[in-house]
C-alpha cells in the first residue's frame, strides 16, 4: 500500500471516529442537562408540595380559629338580644363592662356577620346576628338629616352625634356587605345614600368631623383616602356605577402618587392639602397599620383590574409599613413611628386608652397578617412569606387568649397584655375576624390548582 494510500484511510477513520465522539458527546450532554434539569424539577416540585402543606396547615389553622375561636367569642358575648345591636366593651371572659353602643362598631359588625354568611357558610345563625345589627342601626344609628352618630346608649339615645364620618363609612361598609349577602333592596339603597352623603360632607372645605382623628381641615389624611377606596369598591361590586369608578381613581392617585412617599419609603398619614409633606410631628406620622391596610385595599383593586404595576407598587407599601413598624428587640409592630426617628405623635384615642407609641395594638397585626401573605401570593417574594412567618409566630404567642378566646386588644412592649378587656370602644367584631376570614379564602386559593397572579 502506498503513502498516500496509507493516509487516506487513516484520514477516513479519523473522521468517522470524531464523528462517533461528537455523537457520544452530544448525547453524554443531553443526559448530563435532562438529569440536572429532572434533579431541579424534583427540588421545584418538592418545594411545591412543601409550601402546599404548609398552606394546608395554616388553612385548617385559621378556620379553627375564626370558627372555633374568635366568631364563637363575639357571636356569645356581644348580641344585645333585648335592644338590639352588638356590646364590644368587654372584659377577658366575655362580661360586659359597658352597654354603651358605637355605631362605627355596629357597622362593622355587620359587615363581619354578614360577610360569615355569604363568604363562608349560610349560617342562620349568623344572619340573624347580622340582622340584630342592621335593624338597630336602621331604628337609632341616624340623625334628621341622614349623618350617623358616633356613640350611642344601649337604648339607643345620643351620648355624641354625627361628630366622626367613620361611622358613615361603616354604615355603608356593613350594610352594602349585608345586602349582599341577602339581596336586600331596601338596605342597599340606604348604603348608596349614606355613601353620596360621604362624599358631599367630606368635599366641603368646612367640613371637620373625624373624630378619633384630628379635626382641622387643613390636611389631605390617607386615613381618608384608604376607607374611601374601600367602600367605594365594595359597594362598586354590589351596585356598579361608573361614578363609583371615578372616585376609585381619585382614591388611588391620593395613595400612590402622594401619601406614598418613594423617596423616604414610607406612607405618610398626612399631607398638606396641597400634597406637600409637612415637617411636623402631624406630618412625619407613620401609621404601620394602616399602611397594611391600605396596601390590600389598593391590592384588591389591582386584581380587579388585573394590573401588576398596582399590586406591585402596593406590595411595596406592604413592605415598607413592615420594616418601618418592626420593632427589632422585641418582635412585633410598633403602633405609630415617625418618619425623622424621634418619638411620634400621638392620637387623642390612644391617649384615652394609655397607649404609648411602642406598643403593640391587635390591629396592626391583623392586617399585617392578610396584607404579608397576600403580597407573597401575588409577587412570589419570598421575603414577605417569612415576614408574614414571623408576625403569625408574634401573634399567636402573645395577641391569642387560648384560655378564653379572641385577641387581647394591647401589649407592653416586650408582648405582655397590657390590657385584659377583649372589646371596648375601639374593639369589636371586625378587624380579627376579618383578617382570619380573609386569609382562609386567600390560603383556599392558593392550596387549589389555580395558578395566581404574579407580578
């Protein structure tokens, strides 16, 4: 055989041994991605399943809670089978200390019955203790001119008129709720009235009554904003008005745009009117948990729209709240801060109460609880799922009464109660029933197989 001979088959084996390499590496490297690609499939999938059955853990926690637990402690102790209405000035094991009714308590009532039977189960029972707050409000809750009263006797007489819109808010907050829940016409119509009341009465320039809060006119108040988004978009899904919608976006340019300050990250309570920050104690006021509230209130509106950049930009206000409120030596949330640092400013009801600054008020937790978990349902930051984690952990150990139920409405700073009453002026059926109903429909939804919405 010649040379050249010689080198031409061994060129040719060459080439088809190098082709038989490519073809085992090609497929050597196909193995070694779809083993690596199964290998990180089974981590997603386990971590699935684990945060599956955390949720189916904390799914049958709060239903016990909100069923078992908290509902039975109010549903007991607060109907006024005689005159009607609800008690909330309680004591640890249900006594009434007071019979003096609130109506921005009566309304929220309500609204908790009421949203029971609708959004959990048709309970007659809770229908009836709904009703027990709708005829009350109906027979004694009004003045001649159509404004609700802030405090009443348990008979009924005035102790303190229309001093306090709140009450108008959850008026229309707990009667468009039972409405709903029963399809009553009558009702309804009488919570469209009281809303345009609202707005007419809160647009005057003279207007001051907003009581707890400070009355001067001189502020744009993200209390305000945030109560008005709120029951302006409930009462939008029972009775669809485009007018509702206008004030929605009027709602939410007032939060985003202005009380929400992205420079200082923080959502200031007060602004001048204006939309200017104020460099007084009034001004610099952070309020964590409305701040909580607030966020969900703007994250519902943002689902219902189906628009990230309005969940994401409330996930934000969630998480700022959160970091502005935690008190780092002891767990839990401080009730107010300032945004300079220095001790804040106090509201006249907590002064009535004996509240400090550092304490921690049942309130503020319940909301950072929905708003946290919700905020990780929406934008899968793993980071307010261990916040929400953590505040869970906070509350059950100190707010929970395992021995008589419901929560403890204020603790010391370090979590020891600082009060033993379970309701009083301030404290009713409302912001912890809500929140647990709240986060077992959200924890429903996200132990199902529908996929949420991430931003």
């Amino acid at each position: 055989m010649s040379k050249s001979q010689y080198m031409s088959q061994y060129v040719s084996a060459r080439r088809s041994q190098r082709a038989s390499e490519r073809i085992f590496a090609g497929f050597f490297y196909a193995a070694t991605i779809t083993y690596f690609l199964e290998i990180e499939s089974g981590r997603k999938y386990y971590k699935e399943k684990m945060q599956r059955s955390r949720a189916t853990e904390l799914l049958d926690f709060y239903r016990q809670q909100l069923l078992d637990d908290v509902v039975p402690f109010w549903a007991t102790h607060s109907p006024d089978t005689k005159f009607g209405g609800y008690f909330t000035c309680l004591d640890r094991h249900g006594s009434v200390i007071r019979g003096d009714k609130y109506v921005w308590l009566q309304g929220r009532g309500v609204w908790t019955f009421s949203a029971l039977y609708h959004r959990i189960e048709s309970r007659a029972e809770w229908l009836d203790l709904a009703r027990l707050g709708v005829q009350f409000l109906q027979k004694y809750g009004r003045d001649g001119k159509g404004h609700w009263h802030f405090h009443l006797t348990r008979d009924g007489q005035v102790v303190t008129g229309p001093g306090s819109i709140y009450s108008d808010f959850f008026a229309v907050y707990g009667l468009s709720e039972y409405s709903r829940a029963v399809g009553d016409e009558k009702t309804l119509e009488l919570a469209r009235e009281t809303y345009w009341s609202i707005l007419r009465r809160v647009r005057d320039p003279q207007f001051q009554a907003f009581y707890p809060f400070p009355g001067s006119r001189d502020f744009s108040r993200h209390t305000l904003w945030m109560i008005l988004l709120e029951v302006t978009q409930e009462l939008n899904e029972i009775s669809p008005d485009p007018r509702l919608q206008d004030v929605v976006e009027e709602c939410l340019k007032a939060i985003l745009d202005h009380h929400v300050r992205r420079t200082d990250g923080a959502i200031l309570e007060n602004l001048s009117l204006d939309f200017q920050a104020l460099d007084t104690p009034q001004g610099r006021l952070i309020n964590p948990g409305h701040g909580f509230e607030s966020a969900w209130f703007v994250m519902h509106q943002g689902r219902r729209r189906g628009q990230s950049e309005v969940i994401r930009r409330a996930a934000q206000m969630a998480e700022w709240s959160y970091l502005r409120g935690l008190d780092q030596k002891y767990g839990g949330i401080f009730a107010f801060v300032d945004l300079s640092g220095q001790p804040p400013y106090s509201l006249e009801w907590f002064q009535k109460e004996g509240i400090s600054w550092s304490d921690k008020v049942w309130w503020v937790h319940a909301e950072a609880l929905y708003v946290l978990l919700l905020a990780y349902h929406l934008t899968a930051d793993k980071r307010f799922l261990d916040w929400y984690e953590q505040v869970h952990e906070w509350i059950f150990a100190h707010f929970s009464d395992p021995e008589f139920g419901e929560w403890f409405p204020y603790l010391y700073r370090d979590g020891r109660p600082k009060s033993q009453q379970k309701g009083n002026p301030w404290k009713g059926p409302f912001h912890v029933p809500r929140a647990l109903l709240l986060c077992y429909k959200l924890l429903s939804e996200m132990t199902s197989d529908t996929p949420p919405v991430i931003v």
